[in-house]
C-alpha cells in the first residue's frame, strides 16, 4: 500500500474523503468498507504518513503552504457558509483580506481570488479608489458602489476587499509663473474650503498652495501660463472675473503694467499685449469714445480753436462728460493708456510745410475745403486730407520735366511722369522768361503769373 507523506508546512487535498467520528477514528459501514464522504474535500495538513482509502482521490499534490508578506494580502471569497477560527461568520460570496506578514491555511469553503499588494504613496501623491460594493473603507468612512474616492497619506496602502486602485494622481507643482485651470465635475467642497458646484471653474495658483493634487470631482483643463507687463505696456481684459467669483460678460478692464497676473477661466486679451502710446510734441492720438463716461485726462489742457466753439458739459471738478461717438485729439507730449471706454482711431503726426508747399484740408462735419500753407500742421479730430483731382493733361502738364522754352524742340524719349500726391496744393513751377495764366472759377476772372528777370 502506498502512503502519502506530507512534510512540514504543506497540504494536500484529498477528494472523497473517509468519514470520521468526534475522535478522528474512520468509520466503516456493515461491510467493513471505509465510509466516504462523496464529493467532498478535505484538507490535510503535516501529519504521519496515511494510506488511500478505497475511493479517495488526490485532488491537488502536496503544496507548500502560500507565504503572505508584508504590504500584501490575500483577497478570500467564501464557498460555502461557515465560521472562521475567530467565530465570525462567512456567508458564501463573502470577501474579505487576509493579510501579511503571515501563512495562509487553506480551508475548502475558502477561494484565493487574487494576491493584492499595497500601493506606496509618495510626497505629492494621491491614490484613486473606487468601491466595488457598499461598506466601509479603510478610514471607517461608508462608501457606495461605484463611488470614488483618494487617499494621500504618504506610505503604503492596501486597498480594502472591497476596493480597487484606479489610478495614482501626481500633484501639480505651482510656481509663480504657473497656475491650474479647474473643472468642478459635481457640487463639492474643495480643498479651500469653499463650495463648488458642477461645471464652475477657477484657478489653483501658488497663493493658495505649492502643490496640489485634483480630486475627483475636479477635472484639470489645463496650465495657465503668467502674464507679464512691463511699465511700458498694457492690456484689455474681456470679460473680466469680478469680486464674486463670476465673470462680467460684456465688460472690459484696462491693466497696465508694471504688472504680473493670471487670466481667470472666462478671460482673454482682446488684442494681446500692446504698448503704451508714447506721444512727442509732433503728434497726436484722435480719441472716440463707446461709452458715455467722465474724461479727466483733458483737465487743464488746451483746446484747439474748433474745439472752444463746441458746448460741451464740464463738471465742478473740470472733468469732460465725453458721449458715445464723441471724437476727440490727444496731442503730445504724453504718454497715453486708452480706457475701456475709449478706442484709438489713428495715431497722426504734424506735417511740416515749406513756404512754397501746402496741404488740402477738409472739415468732415461742414464738408469745407481749405488749403494750409507754409507752415507745420497737424490734423485734427474733426479733419481729413482732401485729394484735389485734376484732368488728365493737367496732371501731365503738372509732372512734366520740359522746360517750355528749352526743351521744345527736344523729341526724344523721357521717363514717365511720377504720381503726383493729390493732397499736396498744387504748385508750378514756371520757367525763365514764361507765364502761366490762372483760372478762378469762384471769382470767374484769370490771373497771370511770370518769371522774368
């Protein structure tokens, strides 16, 4: 008969055990046959060498025992109903953990499902779990299926029976040049404090905290980057976020610099970063403005003489009530940071005149054409230059490089006429010894002019 010897610390399994009576003595039937206890297991552990009885089976070899180390753990479903060695009770589905350091014994109505090993979390470091059914977790808190949560305590964590591990969530390091973009994906209190409900958004910046790590109701839409303003520059924030959290639809706030910030979710520049306009004494800013607001940056200034014909609204305090659609000149030298309320036109320079040199000016509100001549100029508000045309033979007779007297009886070819600047007065020059007539249709009479000596 062959025998079957289990060393120290292994099992084997046995199918079809023989039945036993209280005192571990086999029972045998009428016949002298070994009662069996028919698809059943059974468990051996070390013992004394033992024979088969007619009908048992091995089922599984002799195994050694399964080693639990630390920071790992055995994850147990029940079988069958019964009571452990602590006299608690299994139902069959139950699971639970067996952890390490230690050796596992192996019962029958006990399944190994899997070995679980702990998760080490490190500084700046969070875990995601979700339950896998309703209960408690690890800290005692109640947990519903499906529901997630994270742990960032430093050091190593075993996930419960009933939890699983998702993800491990690295914090985002903030810095004074980078901030966080957040999501909120349901109501709940952030880390601050303060409440959040489903799809409002905000900024984590370094203000708040050097590193932060998202929850599970937040969502990270993205790194914002820090804007920078020097002290010759600014910008137009649209949409501005106001003391209340919620963005101004609509509404723009100026920012200049010197200055460093971060735009909030709902923000942009409306034309990027631009530079403060840096006036000389030679030129000017035409100004008009989109909203009705009181101008105090022309208190104490002078008004050209078209100015000082208009009725406008002055304050106690000197300011200007400026209306929508209200055009005005900032001259130099200044340097000039427009409002929100106000939009640069266009920027105009004086134009230097010689003596013999002019310019056509028109007045855009009466239509009236004049011409200014000999003498530095600079467009104002209400002003524009006025292109005189002229038909075509004047316009060659005008650019024309031929000396009337000289050149008449020169048939050779010359270069094209140059354009002629339509806003310049126009100018002849006659030759020696020639005149020109002029005619005025206004006075309805001709003039001449020579040049003789």
């Amino acid at each position: 008969m062959r025998m079957t010897m289990v060393p120290p610390r292994h099992y084997c399994v046995v199918l079809n055990p023989v039945a036993c009576d209280d005192e571990g003595r086999v029972q045998f039937d009428q016949s002298g046959q070994a009662k069996l206890r028919h698809a059943d297991l059974e468990i051996r552990l070390t013992q004394d060498p033992f024979p088969l009885y007619p009908g048992e089976e091995i089922q599984q070899d002799v195994t050694a025992l399964q080693i639990v180390y630390p920071d790992t753990a055995l994850r147990l479903q029940a079988l069958l109903d019964f009571k452990d060695l602590g006299g608690q009770k299994r139902v069959a589905g139950d699971e639970w953990l067996f952890e390490g350091p230690g050796t596992y014994i192996p019962r029958k109505e006990v399944a190994v499902l899997e070995t679980i090993k702990a998760t080490v979390i490190r500084e700046n470091q969070a875990i995601r779990l979700r339950a896998r059914k309703e209960g408690a977790d690890r800290g005692g808190t109640h947990r519903v299926t499906g529901e997630e949560w994270q742990v960032s305590k430093v050091g190593a964590y075993l996930p419960g029976a009933h939890e699983e591990v998702i993800d491990i969530v690295n914090a985002f390091i903030l810095t004074d040049k980078k901030a966080l973009h957040v999501r909120a994906l349901r109501p709940f209190r952030d880390a601050g404090g303060r409440d959040r409900r489903t799809g409002e958004e905000w900024l984590v910046t370094m203000a708040e905290r050097e590193a932060h790590i998202p929850s599970v109701a937040e969502e990270v839409v993205g790194v914002v980057d820090v804007t920078t303003l020097s002290s010759r520059q600014y910008c137009v924030v649209l949409d501005p976020v106001g003391a209340d959290g919620k963005p101004q639809l609509g509404q723009k706030r100026v920012v200049k610099g010197e200055r460093s910030f971060f735009l909030r979710p709902g923000e942009q520049l409306e034309r990027g970063i631009q530079d403060v306009y840096i006036l000389s004494e030679d030129e000017g800013l035409v100004l008009r403005a989109n909203e009705a607001f009181m101008d105090m940056e022309e208190e104490g200034e002078e008004e050209e003489e078209e100015d000082l014909e208009e009725d406008r609204p002055v304050t106690r305090r000197g300011g200007i009530a400026r209306r929508p659609g209200d055009r005005w000149m900032l001259r130099g030298p200044t340097e000039y940071v427009p409002p929100a309320t106000v939009e640069v036109v266009l920027r105009r320079e004086a134009i230097p005149l010689d003596e013999n040199e002019g310019i056509y000016v028109r007045d855009i509100k009466t239509g009236k054409v004049r011409a200014v001549i000999g003498q530095t100029y600079m467009l104002t508000q209400d002003q524009e230059l006025w292109a005189k045309t002229l038909p075509p033979n004047v316009e060659q007779l005008l650019m024309s490089s031929c000396d009337p007297l000289s050149d008449r009886s020169d048939r050779s070819d010359r270069p094209p006429p140059r354009q002629r600047d339509c806003t310049r007065v126009v100018s002849y020059r006659v030759p020696h010894n020639a005149a020109v007539q002029v005619y005025d249709y206004r006075e309805k009479r001709a003039r001449y002019h020579g040049n003789r000596l």
